[in-house]
C-alpha cells in the first residue's frame, strides 16, 4: 500500500505528467490561446499526422492500380509487360498505406515507403536494360520516384524540437520557448513575485526596466542582441490568482510576442511546478535568432537561464554569483562569447 509519504515523494518529482500543456503546441481552448496560435501557426504534432495520412492515401492508390490494373501501369511506367511484378509492389502500397493511416506517427511504417521507393528504383534499373522497355517513360518514371522518395524519407526523419523550444512557422521567423521548472514554494508565493512586474528585472538579466501603467498594462525595456535597446507595452489578458498570467504585446511592439506563466501546486502544495511559454518574432527574423544564438542571447537561453535564477531568488532569498571571487584566466574564446562569465 502506498503510503503519504511515497506520494509526497511521487508528486516531487517533476515531470510531463506534472505539466498541463508542456508537449508542443498551444492550447487555444485557453482565453487568448488564439493569439498564441496566430503567432506559432498550427502545431507540428497535427502537422506531421496530416503527412503521414496523406502518404497513406497516396500509397493505397498506387497499391489498388498496381493489383486492378498492372499491365497498364507497367505502360505507364515505361516497363515491360510484367504483371506478376506489379501486383507485387501493389500489394506492398496496400500494406503501407494501410498501416500509414491506422498510425499517421509511426516512423516504421514511413520508412517501409522509403525501403520501398529503393526497390521501385531497382525493378526501374534492371528494366532499362530490357528490349521491350521505354527508357524515356523510365527516365521520367525513375525522376518521379526519387521525388517521392525524398519526401518519404523527410517524412521518416521529422524535425527533431525539443519540447522547451520550437522554430516555427511566421512571415518573419516566428519561435516559441517553453520551458519549466519546480521551485520549493508555494504556487501564492510564486504568483504574487511575478504579479508585481517591477520585479522581474532583478533576475531576468535581459530586462532593463518594466513600468507599470495600470492594472493591466505595462511599458518593458530590454537589451537585444548586439546592446540594441527594444521596447514594447504588454497588456495582460488573463489573470488567475495563484495559478496562470497570460499576456501579449500591443500593436506597434518592437518585437510582437504573446505568452503565459502557469503556477501547477506540487507536493501537496507546498511546491510549484513553474511552466514559462512565449512566442515571438524577432526584430530581424530567423537571421537574428541564429546571431543571438551565437551570442548567448537567444530567448530559449534566456528564459531557462531566468527561471534558474528566479528559483535561486524565491528559495533563498539572493542570486548566488561569482563576482569578486578568484578565478584563472579565461581563453579568447570564453570572452568574445561571454562563456565562464559572472553570473
């Protein structure tokens, strides 16, 4: 029997099952989750299953014409009459396609395309040397399964996103971050730090300063990439006590950018699992996000780097750092990148 104990311990932990929402994508069920939606554009989990459904579809045509009527496709294709052989690949769509669109996401099933477009291009090869074969419709033939080879093996090779950042679709580059983290304090004590905006600057290293006009607006200042000053007002959309902050930029912002803090009770409420997402396009679009990776001052580094902070801060009080203690000497790389520094 599990004891109270146990599940205290249990609950400790954190992990996905902890966080509502913490796979990729939005939740646009959430008030202003549309906002949210606008700025990512649909997420890549519903985008790879619509793949996987059409890859199936597309295989059980070609499976249905190979087995009804193989000797038209064999023409087709530019082959000799082998029939025999075109029931044969038929047969092998049908299953493909079959197990594509019962699971869109299974990669087994993606690369059984891929292995079979090399032997489509094989029985392609060993025609061209026949008498009876068409070399100019097995050119074109040979051209169109290397296309469809090619998305197939897109398909079983899906962009790898971590759940805590995601490069996203945009006009102008658009990103999201997400990321997490469990803090030793009660989800009130959390909420009412972070409610307080003029705060945020004393462990969001980016922040410059954060002026708050009214209850729900507020005027931010921060540094960018390369010392370059961005401002914006962000208005407030949704305010939960004790468990989430929603917010975006108003027309006109420097960078356009929408998200939400989400304060989930742990350990019987004595913790709190902290989840941080954020999307955004950057002032010079994904340009810009891979010069400010480079640097260090990318908004996935940043915002893991804050929370950290934000831990150290609530839980005891100060930011440990290792300004004025004794260090060795750093390389030349370590001071362009600014990799060792204080913290």
């Amino acid at each position: 029997m599990e004891t109270s104990s146990d599940t205290s311990r249990r609950q400790a932990r954190p992990g996905s099952w902890q966080y509502p929402g913490a796979a990729p994508g939005i939740d646009e069920t959430a008030p202003d989750g549309g906002e949210l939606a606008r700025l990512t554009g649909p997420p890549r989990a519903a985008r790879e299953a619509r793949l996987g459904i059409a890859l199936g579809w597309l295989s059980i045509g070609l499976g249905l014409a190979g087995l009804m009527a193989p000797r038209f496709m064999a023409r087709a294709a530019g082959m000799p009459d082998w029939p025999r052989v075109m029931r044969v690949v038929g047969m092998r769509e049908l299953v493909s396609g079959v197990g594509l669109l019962n699971r869109p996401h299974d990669q087994l099933w993606r690369w059984s395309r891929v292995m079979g477009d090399a032997m489509d291009l094989g029985i392609v090869g060993v025609a061209a040397i026949h008498p009876y074969a068409n070399r100019r419709r097995l050119a074109s033939t040979a051209l169109a399964l290397a296309s469809v080879g090619a998305l197939d093996l897109r398909a079983g090779n899906p962009p790898r996103i971590t759940p805590s950042h995601g490069a996203l679709k945009g006009p102008q580059g658009g990103q999201r971050v997400q990321h997490a983290v469990c803090i030793n304090r009660p989800p009130a004590e959390c909420y009412r730090f972070w409610r307080d905006l003029a705060r945020l600057p004393g462990f969001m290293q980016h922040l410059e300063s954060v002026t708050v006009i009214d209850e729900r607006r507020s005027h931010w200042c921060a540094r960018g990439p390369g010392g370059r000053k961005i401002e914006w007002d962000a208005e407030i959309t949704d305010d939960q006590p004790d468990q989430l902050l929603r917010w975006r930029s108003v027309p006109g912002a420097d960078v356009d950018n929408a998200g939400s803090v989400r304060f989930i009770p742990a350990n019987g409420g004595r913790a709190t699992v902290l989840q941080v997402q954020m999307s955004y396009h950057p002032p010079a679009g994904r340009a810009g996000v891979a010069v400010a990776r480079l640097f260090g001052e990318e908004p996935m580094i940043q915002v893991r780097d804050d929370l950290r902070r934000f831990k150290q801060l609530i839980e005891t009080g100060e930011i440990p750092t290792t300004r004025g203690q004794p260090a060795g000497a750093r390389s030349l790389v370590s001071t362009l990148f600014r990799k060792g520094g204080d913290q």
